[in-house]
C-alpha cells in the first residue's frame, strides 16, 4: 500500500540506528499492518520494534538504573505518525521494551508456561497497545477520547 492512501495526518518514517547490529529487513506484511491500522482516526502512531535476543527471552538480564543497554536494545524498525519522531519516538522504544520485559518476567514468574501476547494500557491520555512477537514489538498509541 502507498503512502499516498495513508491519511494525511499520518507520516511515514523509516529509522535507522548505526549502533545496532545488522538485521534482515522486516517482512512485507509489516507495509501493510502500518497503513492498516493508521487509517483508524483515533490512532495517532504506529511503531514496529525490533526484539532484542534478551527480551524475547523469558530469563531477564540485569539492567541498573532502568538504562538500556546499547548491545541490548532492539531499536525501531519503522513508525507512523508524529507522537513517535525524534526523542519522543525513542523514549516510547524505551518505555515499551522495558514494559514488555519486566511484565513478561512477571508472568514467568508466576507461571513458567505462561507468555504474554496482548497488551493494553490506558493513561490519562492515550492508549498503548502492545502486541509481543519474537521479533517484533507492535506498539499502537490512540487517543481513547475519540
């Protein structure tokens, strides 16, 4: 789907981190997920986050003081909508890698078996809502007012 169909609210934005290692390009399907779910009018970005090999695992590695490590980090894949250019982008990463980690240490903690797969978070502000894949992080942030 072209960027032309998206609407006009919505930019695309493609992101690059040289201090990342090489990874293989996203599947096609991704293009499509983007422009899908940017066509709903309450939703304001749209970001796809690669894993990183330590979250996607169940064992956590200690990370002090909250920071991300650089080796670590999966790093944005692709984003659309202006809530996520620039250091706003990056921080929301942040935030999310470490929701999804420690909430996913939690539940294996809890259970072994047990994975998380969805995730909805309402603030008095927007919705974030986290879907967990091996390799990616689908991260949607809507406004729930509207």
């Amino acid at each position: 789907m072209s960027t032309d169909q998206l609407p006009s609210s919505t930019s695309q934005h493609t992101l690059s981190l040289d201090s990342l290692p090489v990874q293989s390009p996203p599947p096609p399907e991704i293009e499509s997920t983007l422009s899908r779910l940017s066509a709903y009018r309450n939703v304001k970005g749209v970001m796809i986050l690669s894993r990183s090999s330590s979250s996607s695992s169940s064992s956590s590695s200690s990370k002090s003081n909250g920071q991300m490590d650089g080796e670590n980090t999966g790093g944005i894949v692709q984003t659309n909508g202006n809530v996520f250019e620039g250091e706003s982008g990056k921080k929301y990463a942040k935030a999310v890698e470490e929701i999804v980690e420690k909430v996913g240490k939690a539940l294996s903690d809890c259970e072994d078996s047990d994975e998380l797969k969805f995730m909805r978070i309402r603030t008095k502000k927007h919705e974030l809502i986290i879907t967990p894949d091996d390799k990616y992080l689908l991260v949607v942030l809507q406004d729930p007012s509207q």
